[in-house]
C-alpha cells in the first residue's frame, strides 16, 4: 500500500467518527500521562521528600494498574458512557485532592493514598477509544487493513499524548508550579472525559452481560454453527491466547521504563540532566512516525509476522544503547530505537483485538493497558536503582533484556491460530437489527 492508499486508510477510519471524536479523546486521556510525572514533581517541590515523591507516583500507578481492568469490565457490561462518565469526574476530583494535600503538606502516607485514588479513577480513555473504534469499523464492515489503522491511529494518539504531557508538566514546573499542571489535567478529564462519554458513537460499543452483541436470549448465526471448541472459545471468556500478548507488553513497557531511567542517568553523567526529557521526547515522536507508517505495510505481511519483526528490531536496536557514552550517539540510538516501539504496540493491540470476544473487548484492552504500564512502572523502579549503582549500561542492558525477552515471546506464541476460530464471532458481533455496509 503506498502513501495514498495510507492516507486513504485513515481519512475511512476518521470517517467512522467524524473529526471531533479524535480531538477530544486525545485531549481526554492527555491527563494521564500528565498526573504521572506530575505527581512526582509535585510532591517533590512541596514536600521536599524524592522518597514521599517515589511513594506517590508508585501508588499511583499501581492504582492505574490494579483499576483499569475493572473500568473496561464495566464498560463492556453497562456501556462507555455511564462508565466514563464516572470515572472522568472521580479522577478530577482525585487529582484535584492530591493537589491541594501535597499543598496542604499532608503525611507521605495520605499522600500515596490520594496517588492510589487517581490512578483508579483514570477513565482508561486510551483502551475504551480502541474498543470504540474497531467494534465501528466491524460494524461498517470495513476491510481489515481500515481495522488495523484504526489501532494505528490510536496508538499514535497515544504516543502523542505520553510525550506532550510530561513536556507540559515539565514546562509549568519551570515558568510556575507543577500544581498548575495537575489542576489543568483536573479540568481536562473532566471536560473532555464528559465529552468522550457522550459523543454518539458511545452506544457502538453497549454489550449485554455474557452476550456477544447479539438479541438477548440469542446467540450469533456464527456462534450458533461453529463446531464446539476448546475451553478458551467460550464467547463470553477472554481465552488464555492473551497471555502471551499480556506478557510482551508488560515487557515492552519494561523495556521503555527502562531506557527511561537509563537516560535521565546517562544525562545526569554527561552533565546535561535538562537533556532527558527531550531525549525521551525524541523516540516518542520517531515512535508516533513509525506507527502512522503501519498504515502502509502490505495486507499479505500477516500480523505474527508483524509482531516477530518488531520484537526483533527493537531487540536488535536496543543492544547499541550498551555502548552509548556521549549525547549525540545517544539522541541517535534512541530515536532509531523508537521506530520499534509503536509497531510493536500495534500490533499487539491487534492480535488482542482477534484474539478476544466482542463483548469483552474493552476489558482486554484494559487489561493490555495495566500491562504495558505496571511493566513500565516496575522497570523504572528497579532499574532506577541499577542505574544509581552501576551507571546507565545497567538500565540499558535490562532494556536489551526485556526486548529479548519479547522477542522469545514472539517466537513461540501462536495467538494468530485462535484469532482465526474467533474471527466469525467477530464478523457477526453486531447490534440487532444493524446492516452492515460494503466493503470498501
């Protein structure tokens, strides 16, 4: 597929929505990679404690993480809006708590529990908006490649988002305070979370408990002729294939957690500590390029394919990190490397997409969220420590680590088989009564 046919591609998947849709979930779930780092920076500045700081921001995350699921659960059985809805305004109201107990100076202890609370009421903006879109590109019957740029697409708000927020928490810390930053992610989830939950194309994605978008009562045409299978075919269970996908990108967010904390100490080495954050910056806009590009890749280069050959660049680009001990090499290296990154989180995400039964899509993807960021979280903790000890090779080795790990992964899964039992549920997962258009 050329450049044309990518552009194509997307003007389909932005027509299922209609341009506002996008605007407004990039800018919904911008919060979130905000409170993260801003959390930390918050705490640090008023409390004068890394320690009450590391605390915070770990708690939050591990409340990210542990809640997330449950989110997408919740909006697979009662619909995304009530459920956004919800959880837009909690999260508002728990960052706007942790800002003003961080100011008030309360204990480290109140502190990480008003950490755990905003990373439980995170809306899960990202999982839901990827749900959303490819239960309407089924729907509409587009051809799979519309489906596998609608994840594109979705991924690269979310790389987007992940490099713009922390530069925005980082700029209100230097010109005012971090607080500043929180406050306006408050606003944000909140206005934007709301806006997210009601846009029309919410009820595309509204499941009745233990049916797969199907008549109450009634199960699919495919459903109701598909030879029984194994345990994990059952429609209403996410089967044990997600596991391996779960695990790869627990991994990645490993191995991105810690390239993190192998910059910020090579930096620090190197004199230039400012110099982190664009660095980081610099692989997440090669990251964003590489994963609009997917759009492009041939139909025939079959998903496995796909995510065997991202595995293995980002293995093979990690390894010259080791060897990396000045700036420009490692602006270099770590741009390269971020043409890895995307690709691979796509193409996950796809497989999880095939893999899962419609009616617990948003969950799965949540799930693959929690993972991505509880790998990430974990990485940056321990390896933050390797880092102090042993120097920035020590984080950079572990990030070789884990993408060879992922890798292995790859190799030895076969989630492609499953995907192809489950792709007539999904074929038929429509809402009763609706029509679906020709294929373009």
């Amino acid at each position: 597929m050329g450049r044309r046919g990518a552009f194509g591609t997307y003007r389909e998947v932005i027509g299922l929505t209609g341009p506002l849709l996008p605007v407004v979930s990039f800018l919904a779930r911008l919060p979130t990679a905000t409170i993260q780092f801003g959390s930390v920076l918050l705490v640090a500045r008023t409390s004068g404690s890394l320690a009450a700081a590391g605390l915070t921001g770990g708690a939050l995350a591990l409340g990210q993480v542990a809640c997330g699921p449950l989110a997408g659960r919740l909006a697979d059985r009662h619909g995304q809006r009530p459920v956004v809805l919800v959880f837009s305004l909690a999260n508002a109201l728990a960052i706007a708590g942790l800002v003003a107990g961080a100011l008030a100076g309360l204990p480290m202890g109140v502190l990480a529990a008003l950490g755990a609370c905003a990373g439980a009421t995170v809306p899960q903006i990202g999982p839901l908006a990827r749900a959303r879109l490819v239960a309407l590109a089924r729907r509409a019957g587009v051809r799979d490649t519309a489906v596998g740029a609608a994840l594109s697409f979705e991924s690269t708000l979310d790389e987007i988002s992940f490099v713009l927020g922390p530069a925005l928490v980082g700029l209100a810390a230097v010109v005012a305070h971090p607080g500043y930053a929180l406050g306006g992610a408050a606003v944000l989830v909140a206005l934007c979370g709301t806006g997210f939950a009601l846009h029309r194309t919410a009820v595309a994605v509204v499941t009745r408990p233990g049916h797969v978008g199907t008549p109450a009562g009634r199960r699919s045409d495919a459903a109701a002729t598909t030879p029984p299978g194994p345990k994990d075919a059952d429609p209403t269970r996410i089967p044990r294939a997600v596991h391996p996908l779960l695990a790869a990108l627990a991994l990645q967010g490993a191995m991105f957690g810690a390239c993190q904390a192998g910059i910020t100490a090579l930096t620090e080495r190197l004199g230039r500590p400012d110099q982190a954050g664009l660095v980081y910056a610099a692989m997440g806009v090669m990251s964003a390029v590489a994963g609009l590009s997917m759009a492009a890749v041939p139909a025939r280069i079959g998903t496995t394919a796909r995510w065997r050959a991202a595995t293995a660049a980002a293995c093979a680009l990690s390894l010259p990190l080791l060897w990396t001990d000045a700036l420009p090499a490692l602006y270099a290296t770590v741009t390269v490397l971020g043409v890895a990154y995307a690709p691979h989180l796509i193409t996950v995400f796809g497989l999880t997409e095939r893999v899962v039964p419609p009616a617990r899509l948003a969950e799965a993807m949540a799930f693959a969220t929690s993972a991505l960021v509880g790998g990430q979280a974990l990485a940056v903790a321990v390896t933050g420590r390797l880092a102090e000890s042993y120097g920035p090779t020590a984080a950079f080795g572990a990030a070789s680590l884990a993408a060879a790990l992922a890798c292995l992964i790859a190799l030895t899964a076969h989630p492609g088989s499953y995907a192809r039992r489950t792709a007539e549920i999904h074929v038929h997962a429509r809402v009763p009564g609706e029509r679906p258009s020709t294929p373009s």
